[in-house]
C-alpha cells in the first residue's frame, strides 16, 4: 500500500496505493466542496492533484440515499483518489453532528471512498486536560468500532490522532490506532495551533506522533495549506495534508507566495509565472466581480502550494531538505522557532537520513552542526580509537580527504612513527586521518566566518569523547584561536605547531 522511494531528514518520497491509483507523496490534498465546487475537480487533476478530500458529513445531508449508489467519484466528479473527511470539522466547529459514527463509517463505505476517516472528536487547542482526555477516549472508541467492522474493500482507513498540546494524550492516541490496526493515521486539530502562530509547538507536537509511528504507515496532517508550514510537515515527515486555504484565502482576496500571504489590494506585480498571473495584474484581476475573482485567486494559490510541494521534493531528491528548510523558515520569526524542533531532534532525523548523498553539505551557521549527517559522524568519531601515543591537530584544508592534504603530506614526514593526525572543523569537530574520506568529513562547503567556541557544543563533545577514549604522551596543535578555548588532557605535554 506504501512504498517509499527516497528519504531525507524524516521526509520521505512514496508511493500511495489506493482502488482509484497511485499517489505519489508527499502530496497535497485540495479540499473539495461535494455542492459548491468553485475550481473544478477536473482542473484539479489536470493540475496534477491525484488526490482530493472531501465531506461525507455534507454528502449525506445533500445526496442521501443517492450518494450511496452513485459514489463519490461521480459526486464530486473526480476520477482520482478520493479521500473523505466524515465531519470532524463540524464537531469542531459546532460541537456535534446528527449523525452516529456507525452511520458515518458504513456510509464511507458505501459511497466508496478510497481513504475514509471514522467520525472523530477533535480536541482542537487550549481545551483542559480532563476535557481533552475525554475527546480522546471517545474518538479512540470509535475508531476500535469502526476499524472492528469496515469491510475488506480495499478502502484505506485513517486512524485520527488527537490531543493537540497535550503530549501524553497525543501519545497514547498514537499508540492505541496502531494497536487497533490502522494502516494510516492522521493529526488532528493543528489549525488552531497555527492560527496562533505557536509553530514551534506544532513542530514539536506532530513529531511527538511520527516517532511512535513505523515507516511503513503514511501520515496525514489535517489543515495545513500554507507553503510555509508544509515543508516543515514533510521534513518532519508528513505524507498528505489537506486543507481548503486555497478557497478560503481567495475567499477574502488573500494572493498566497511561497512566503507569505498578500491582500490582492495591496499588490503591485506578481512574482508567478502560472496561467492566472500571466493573464492578469494584481489590479486588473482585483477589478474582476467576485464570481470571477474569486477563482481566479484560488487557481493561483493551487498552483503556489503545489510549487512548494514539488521544490520540497526536490529538495528530498538532492538531499538537501535541511538546507531548505532552515532557508524557509527565516521567512517569519515564530516559524524559526521549529529549528529548535530540527536541532533537538538530530538523532531521531538520522535513522531516516541518508548517511552518504551524491553532494556536498552547505554549512552556514551553528546550528548546522546539529544536521543529522554531522551528528552521525560526531558519533563516529567519539567512538574513534587508536593506540598511537603522539597526536597532531591541524585546521581543515581545502584540499579534502586529509590524507591529499599538502598540510599532512608536510607533516608525516617531520612526524614519521606512531603519530595519530587529525583535522579540526567547528562544524564536524576532530577528523581522524582514517576516517577523513567518510562522508561528509571530505564533502563540505562551509563559510568562513569566525567560530565562537560557546557556540559550537558538539565539537566540546566530540573533543572531550576523543581524549577519554584515547590517551596520548604528547599533543600538537596548530595555533588556532578556536582551539585555545579546548582542553588537552594534564597527562599530555601539549605545545602548538610553529607556522
């Protein structure tokens, strides 16, 4: 059902398996109105949407019986995947819906739908804890009932997770959808969130989930429809997302960019090159009535956040995903909040990142020390040993491996016998002449400007595992400003490299 073809960081490029066809993720998911359509679904799929959601809640209550013996696909008249959203957006909003959760699962069944949700209740966010864990417990309720009586048509049921902000809930909502058999699952409730601007939180909430979830389950995000949360989803890893913010925003003549959000009024030229932009200016296109506006606007923020799908992509296909995201999220200041999420959780983005890519790494600032790529050889090299008793330090070279080095060609033959030679790199810490060709010690570009000391940890770390690990009689150093702030054993006569 869930092929994955390439991963980066926890993102990964796959494919989905539906009785519609296949979907290649990571993808977004336009919302579909079943009645009141503005954008059809047949441009939709000419565009490149192989998959669409919509509401079985709101299907019912026009279609009825008819739904059932037509099916979705002639409803909506799309011939994609179809997924159906059961009317969680309504318990959210309004508190509760006249229909029982038993009426709404055989219901997705009968319209054929090709990836049903059970008839949750959303947390949402800000709700207390007690009130949250009962939301929880119901939902989890549901979904063992519908889970315990689908029928085996092919249909793909989503496990929706709930309990927003408070991670204990969030976990266990987790693991009992597993429990219970869900072969996709989804994150509930994170539009308020958002709205609220704690993208940090998001960040750390929805990877509070991933980490439970083996790679083999796809995992939707409810509600997220900007190009500058969708990255961070998928690098987080994230396969789907839904979300009706094309309409929504066009709906108030919101002009959607890959890093921000314009009222049309307020614009002067457009940076996009789609068919609406090409036709239109942003005044001539403002003068249009609102039934042609209206469109014409959501047309366009299609085509932004399928952009911002596609160069996440790509950016997977490189494995350059890190770069990119910590690129995009310096477009707001709350957004830059999630790179503490990415710093934090190097270890976990490690299993899923490639340990070797076919380019080198761009390292700017401190917090790339925090790549998984670079945290992994840190870990190589803490676990280093070697028995010789005379160490030389010397800065990296441009010339890379170390061992090609005109530096260490000069040095072996002043230091011929029993002598460990290591390079230094704030970013990769100590890079042992053995293992300099390992990537990425030998495939880096990085700026120059000045290190501080403080700022780099993982390098005191490394340094520190290097000589608890190893014991040596004498240490050379090459005279360093950087180095100064670094401890050499007492046991160790140390003295510094004459230039």
């Amino acid at each position: 059902m869930f092929e994955i073809l390439k991963t980066d960081l926890a993102a990964r490029i796959a494919i989905l398996q539906t009785n519609h066809g296949k979907v290649e993720t990571p993808a977004f998911v336009p919302v579909v109105h079943p009645v009141k359509q503005s954008v059809p679904t047949a441009k939709l799929k000419q565009m490149g949407f192989d998959l669409v959601i919509t509401n079985a809640y709101i299907t019912m209550k026009r279609w009825g019986d008819e739904a059932a013996k037509r099916g979705i696909h002639d409803i909506i008249k799309f011939d994609g995947s179809v997924m159906t959203d059961s009317g969680g957006y309504q318990v959210l909003e309004y508190g509760q819906v006249d229909v029982t959760p038993e009426n709404m699962a055989e219901f997705e069944q009968k319209i054929m739908t090709d990836i049903a949700i059970p008839l949750d209740k959303p947390t949402g966010y800000g709700l207390p804890k007690k009130k949250a864990k009962s939301y929880v417990d119901h939902t989890l309720q549901v979904t063992k009932k519908t889970i315990d009586t689908k029928k085996d048509n092919g249909q793909v049921w989503v496990g929706p997770i709930q309990g927003a902000e408070h991670l204990d809930l969030v976990r266990k909502s987790t693991s009992t959808l597993l429990d219970q058999g869900y072969q996709m699952l989804a994150f509930g409730s994170p539009v308020e969130v958002m709205e609220s601007y704690e993208y940090g939180l998001l960040a750390k909430i929805i990877l509070e989930a991933k980490k439970l979830i083996p790679d083999s389950i796809p995992l939707h995000l409810f509600g997220a429809g900007h190009p500058l949360t969708i990255p961070i989803a998928i690098a987080l890893g994230y396969d789907t997302f839904d979300s009706a913010s094309y309409m929504l925003y066009a709906k108030h003549d919101r002009y959607i960019s890959d890093d921000r959000t314009n009222h049309l009024t307020e614009m002067q030229y457009f940076g996009c090159n789609c068919e609406v932009c090409t036709k239109y200016t942003p005044k001539s296109l403002s003068e249009l009535p609102p039934d042609e506006r209206i469109p014409q606007i959501a047309l366009h923020n299609l085509y932004a956040i399928k952009s911002e799908v596609d160069r996440t992509k790509e950016a997977i296909h490189e494995g350059r995903l890190w770069e990119y995201i910590v690129k995009k999220i310096k477009a707001h200041p709350k957004l830059y909040e999630t790179l503490e999420v990415f710093t934090a959780n190097s270890e976990f983005l490690a299993k899923t990142t490639p340990k070797f890519k076919d380019k080198a790494l761009f390292l700017y600032t401190p917090e790339d020390q925090f790549r998984p790529e670079i945290i992994t050889y840190h870990k190589t090299v803490r676990n280093f040993k070697t028995d010789k008793k005379e160490l030389v330090i010397l800065r990296d070279a441009s010339d890379k491996p170390f061992y090609l080095s005109g530096d260490y060609n000069r040095m072996k033959k002043k230091y011929k016998n029993n002598v460990q030679f290591c390079q230094f790199n704030p970013y990769l810490g100590l890079i042992p002449l053995e293992i300099s060709d390992l990537y990425p010690a030998a495939h880096y570009v990085m700026s120059e400007n000045k290190a501080k000391p403080e700022e780099f940890t993982e390098f005191a770390k490394t340094w520190k595992a290097f000589f608890q690990n190893n014991k040596f009689d004498k240490i050379h150093l090459e005279k360093s400003d950087f180095l100064k702030h670094q401890k050499t054993p007492r046991s160790a006569k140390t003295r510094y490299l004459k230039k």
